[in-house]
RNA sequence: GAGGGGGUAGCUCAGGUGGUAGAGCAACGGAUUUUUAAUCCGUUGGUCGGGGGUUCGAGUCCCCCCCUCCUCACCA
C-alpha cells in the first residue's frame, strides 16, 4: 500500500511541474496527452487501485481521486496561463476543424468561395460512361494503354486510395453508379493532384473530365485531365464499409441514408417512377388529373380521425382531409367523366409497419362505369407496374412470395369468414366467441363490427397473394351501392395482397335519399357509440342520474331513425354534464376529441355532398389505391417507413 | 396502451461475477507509381441516452425518465 500511495504521490510532484514547465500550445498538447490521455500516466495510476489489497482500496482510491482532479487543475491553470484559444477541440469537432482546414488550403489556391463550386456543365451520367468500356472476356488482360474516348463527370467521392503522392484511386458516385478515377501525375498537373492530396476528403463533391481507360486489373476507370472541388464536405461521414445501418439516424437524416444505402435510394427511384408510371397509365386512359382541397371543413369520405388546424383569417377550424373522395364525387356531378387524385391525405391514427399518419393515395371514379371497370383497371395496373419495375408479377414481401399478376381471385367475403373463422356472418354469439377467443371483448361492438373485427383476425393473415374479396355487407359500406343481386351485400371490393388492404372500389352510391339514410344511420350508430364508451370507461365513476340519462339517450338513437343531434336538449345537456366529469378521465384527450366532433352535426351529415347528389352524380365506379403499400409490396420493402422519405418520427427531446 | 430487443468514439460494433472502456473504419504523421472495403508502421479521439442512488470505485447493480426497433392492440 505504501509503494501505491508513494507512486500517486510522486506522480502528482512530476505532473505538477511538468504543466508548471510548459511555454507553447504545443508543448501543453504533449503534456496533456502524457498524463491526461487515454494510456497517459494518470489512466495507469488509477489502474494501480484494483492490484492494492483489498482493504487499503478505500484510501488509495480516495487518494487516485484526489491526483486526478490536481492534475486536471494543473492542465487548466497551464492552459490560462497560456491563453491557448479555449479547450482543446475533441470529437466530431476536431473532424470537421480538419476538413476546415483543407477547405482553406483549397480555397487559397483557387480563390475564396472556390470551396463551393459553381455550374459544372455537360456531364455524362456515371452509367453512360460505363457503357464506353467494351466488357472483358473471363481472363482477358485489358489494354491499359488504349484510350476509350473521354468523360466529364460530377459525382461524390466515396473511397480513397493512394497509391503513393504520385497515383490515387478514387471511387465515386453519382446518382446513376460508381465509378474509379484516377489522379496520376502523368495526367494532371503536379501542383493540381499536390493539392488535391492535401485537400479532398471523403464525401467531397467533384468535377472530373479525363480519359477513359482500363486500369491493368481491368477496372473501367476515367484518368483525370481536369479536376475541381464543387462542394466541401464538412461533416464526417458515416462508416465506407457498413455505412449507415442505425434505422432512427437513417429516417431523420434521410439525406445521410440515400448516399450510403444504395437500396434505400433504388427504392425511392422505383417509387418514383412507380408513381409517374400510375399516371401515365390513367393518362392513358382518359383520366384527368384533379387537385381538391387539402384543407376541409368537413373532412369526409372516411371514418377516420382527422387533424384539427386552425384558419386565422376566418376564425374557423378547419381539418386535414382523410380522403379525396368527396370532392372528386363532385366533379363526377359537374360532367367530368374520368377523374383521379393522387396525393397526400392525413389520418390521426396509428403508427405501424403499413400506418404513417400522412400517406399517398390515388383515388379514380369513372362515370358510367361500375366495380368491374375498377377490377380490370387495378388488377392490370398492380401487374403492369410489377413487370415493368421488377420484371415479373411475383414480388417476395417479408420473405414471402407474393404473386400480383392479373387476373386476381374474387373471394366471398362470407365464404372467407366461414372458411377461416368458422362462423356465419349472421351468427352473432359465434362471432362473439371468435371475438373471445382472440382475447378481446365484443361487447358494446354493433354487429358491423364483430364481422369486421373477426374478418380482421382470421381472414385477412390468409390472403397472401393478391386478391378481391367481395360481397361485404352493406352497412359496413355506406358510399357504395348495394349489390344488384342481393340488397344485403355491398357492390364493392376490396384488394388484398400480403394481408394488407390494397384498394377498396365500390359502384358508386348516386342516390341522394338513400345516402343520406345510410349516413344518418352512420351517424345515430357513432353517437350511441360514444355514449355507450363512456358508460363502460374503466375508472370512470358517472353519477346515477347521468347514467340514466345516457342509456336514455342511447335508446333513442337507436330506435329513431329520424333521430337528428341537432335541436336535441337532452343530448346537449348530456354532453356538459359529461364534459365536467370527464375532466379528471385519464383518458381525456380521445373524449373530448370525439365530443368535439359530436357537437358539430354537419361533420356527420355533409349537407353539401347531399346536395350535390341530388343534382344527379352519373352512376359510377370509383376506386382508392393506398400508393405506400403498393410501393413496399414493388420495392420489397417490409416497412412503410421504407418507402416514405420521412416518416413521421417524434421530435428528439434535449436534455 | 402492453411485452420484448437496443442506445458505448464521427460511423460499424466488442465489453463473465463492479476495478476505472477496446477493435475496425474515418481523422492525423510516415511508407507505397495500377489499387479497389488497397496495404504497412505510428498517433489522437469517449460526461458509455439523461437524471438520481448504493460504493473507495458503476458501461456493469437499484430507481425514475427519454429516444428507437420488433410483436401485439388501435386503425374503412
């Protein structure tokens, strides 16, 4: 123990006036590494605490603390004394000082702002280039000396080898491919691939015109005569090898993603021209192209929730569209035969693997036409895209193929209730059981809902290969018209393929009577809902009267057919005395939403659209078709957040 | 909302039972005139997600919080 305590002791002494000699910046950077740094004397002298006995640890340790804050101090003291310009740079400070550095070193040869280029004009795409290089035969030695003609590039450096001062190898990329440059001083002036050496950094963005050549490893390579710096890089890259593989850091800084992964950039080009090629093809067709509000005061089309934003200039609120059908319908009334929108819509919901809250669709109606028209329309297309940006009709999602080539099975919806749940859709206490089973709760669901909740659970995992299930009941549907065969069912379909929802397509419902019965249903059918949920709230204590009240209120939703929210007393009165108690809810938020919306009745009932149908909508078909999914399903992508540029990501909190 | 995995250098990752954080890449210095994830020698770089606790000593043990991924739930 003594020799420990006497070594710690020693070592402060030295430490000690070491800092106490020091006279330059330098001097001090030698000093702070030898006691300060990572294998400095310090670290070592801390180590020597663990080979002590065991119970001298306790004093020599207390004593190791003591050398480290002296011998810190000693650095700091050395350090003002100095005056040194602040800490030393550490991290990925120094990194970026060390690219500032080369960057003036650049410009002061090229000229201020030289750093960060100007138009570099008549470039070939890395991929043209290429195609120069005529391919060699297994075992071929390539003629190094012949030239293949010349190129001009700009492109991103991603690798660097240096052969010596005289010859680097650079890789770099544009957006079409990679390729090798060479700097050889037989090709470029000395002072130029001097400099360059000195200066270029991975990342950096270049401009390079030279010949085309094979090297003597037959690697197809351009031998620059001609080189510049277009853009600094400042910022250090991530890794060259395993690149960027953190999925956070890759959807919040998806720039960073897209230069490292080259298959998170063919996704998004595929994307891209998945969604030109959905165009062109409804183009083609005779479709127009229409643009309808975003922002709504009535967000329809949907039963989904919508975001709620608020427009100054009018004092109103005003709410994100949830879908584009209802304006489009419109367009259907004022004599635009064949219509479509694809764009964003926004639905407050969820977040998964197939749920972003803002998301791309396209929807199509199509006057005079029906469901069939929309089959042979999505079926075609989905397969259309397919071949022509995979080339062929089976894609493999999750490690599964799934087969998208057309035509596509039409199944029952009852019969694949009965075939995979065992249940008729009329059968309510086995839908209920099924409900049991999958361990959730049927009660308080209307019948709509246990089909589709069981439908959900056991149905839709089979439908792997795309496919339409038809014949739904009608009251699940209530813009579509009822089968021509069978009143009960809905003349609709939706498209399935890897157990996602694909498209759903219905003829369109033009009688303005009976919609307006099927949306005044819907809507006595959320109210009673509402009221129902906030009865049966776990940890909710409502008094009796209010208790009473409601099951009042719920009886006569339901048994009323003309029964209208607005003008009815009761049901404001219900909605205070409900508001007050709901306060201390914990889950306040999703009530006082809802409640929100059951206060204004015309969210419900969208007395315009009624209107608009009453003016006669040409019977028709009409389809959406969810892009996102079609994209993951092309690109074979496993997650929606793959094929969104930026997903939506909670904001990062600093501490 | 529930369960599970994860957060360590700029990047990719290691770190039995607490002993004072390592490697590769990148960066810096040097060698190298046809390499290609170039190679070889040397060097720097870390409030180990944040906060609190136990301890002489915490990446490691305990508590709270944050972010993220996966599964489930919710979701026309």
């Amino acid at each position: 123990m003594a020799s420990v305590l006497e070594a710690l002791e020693a070592l402060e002494a030295e430490a000690r006036s070491a800092f106490a000699a020091v006279r330059s910046a330098e001097d001090l950077e030698k000093v702070r590494i030898e006691y300060l740094g990572k294998k400095g004397k310090l670290k070592d002298a801390k180590a020597q605490v663990g080979q002590a006995a065991a119970e001298d640890r306790p004093k020599v340790g207390a004593r190791a603390k003591e050398l480290e804050a002296a011998v810190q101090g000693c650095f700091e003291e050395a350090q003002a004394r100095l005056a040194s310009g602040g800490p030393a740079l550490s991290g990925v400070e120094a990194l970026r000082d060390e690219r500032l550095q080369k960057l003036k070193k650049y410009e002061a040869v090229h000229g201020a702002g030289s750093a960060w280029g100007a138009r570099f004009a008549n470039l070939s795409a890395i991929e043209e280039l290429r195609k120069k290089f005529p391919p060699l035969a297994e075992g071929q030695q390539p003629d190094s000396n012949q030239t293949l003609g010349t190129g001009r590039i700009a492109a991103r450096v991603m690798l660097r080898r240096d052969q010596s001062k005289k010859l680097i190898f650079l890789t770099v990329a544009d957006q079409s491919g990679e390729l090798q440059v060479a700097l050889w001083n037989k090709k470029l002036p000395e002072a130029t691939l001097d400099l360059l050496r000195e200066s270029l950094d991975l990342w950096d963005l270049i401009g390079v015109e030279g010949e085309l050549a094979y090297t003597q490893r037959g690697e197809p390579t351009l031998w620059a005569t001609e080189i510049k710096l277009l853009t600094k890089c400042l910022a250090p890259p991530p890794e060259k090898h395993h690149g960027l593989t953190d999925k956070e850091t890759r959807y919040r800084h998806r720039h960073l993603d897209l230069i490292s992964n080259p298959d998170s950039r063919k996704a998004f080009i595929t994307r891209a021209k998945l969604v030109s090629g959905v165009r062109r093809f409804l183009d083609d067709q005779g479709f127009l192209e229409m643009e309808t509000p975003v922002l709504q005061t009535i967000p329809g089309g949907a039963a989904a929730r919508p975001f709620k934003t608020h427009l100054n200039a009018l004092g109103i609120d005003m709410f994100m569209r949830i879908a584009t059908e209802i304006p489009l319908k419109k367009l259907l009334v004022g004599g635009l035969d064949k219509v479509y929108e694809l764009g964003r819509i926004f639905r407050n919901e969820g977040v998964d693997y197939s749920h972003n809250p803002e998301f791309t669709t396209v929807e199509l109606y199509q006057a005079y036409a029906d469901l069939r028209d929309m089959m042979a329309l999505v079926e075609n297309l989905v397969s259309h895209l397919a071949r022509e940006l995979t080339g062929g009709t089976t894609v493999t999602f999750r490690g599964k193929p799934v087969k998208l080539g057309a035509p596509w099975p039409r199944l029952d919806y009852c019969e694949l209730l009965e075939k995979h749940a065992g249940v008729k859709a009329t059968d309510e206490a086995g839908l209920d059981r099924k409900i049991r089973e999958a361990g959730e709760n049927p009660e308080g669901l209307s019948m709509v809902d246990k089909i589709d909740s069981v439908f959900g659970t056991y149905a839709e995992p089979h439908l792997t290969d795309a496919c339409f299930v038809i014949n739904q009941p009608v009251e699940m549907s209530p813009l579509c018209k009822a089968h021509p065969e069978d009143a009960a069912k809905a003349h609709r379909f939706e498209a399935f393929a890897a157990s996602m929802e694909i498209a759903n397509a219905y003829s369109e419902l033009n009688d303005p009577l009976e919609q307006r019965k099927r949306l005044a249903a819907q809507m006595r059918e959320t109210w009673a809902k509402f009221m129902r949920e906030v009865l049966d709230e776990p940890g909710a204590s409502i008094g009796a009267d209010l208790k009473i009240g409601i099951e009042g209120l719920v009886q006569r939703v339901e048994h009323s057919a003309d029964w209208q929210p607005t003008g009815d007393s009761d049901a404001n009165r219900l909605l205070r005395s409900i508001e007050t108690q709901v306060k201390t809810w914990k889950r306040k938020d999703y009530f006082f939403e809802r409640m929100q919306r059951l206060e204004d009745p015309s969210l419900l009932i969208d007395e315009d659209f009624l209107h608009a149908l009453e003016h006669g909508m040409p019977p028709a078909g009409g389809m959406g078709i969810g892009i996102d999914r079609v994209c993951m399903l092309i690109t074979g992508c496993d997650s929606i957040r793959d094929v969104i540029l930026f997903p939506l990501m909670r904001p990062e909190k600093n501490a």
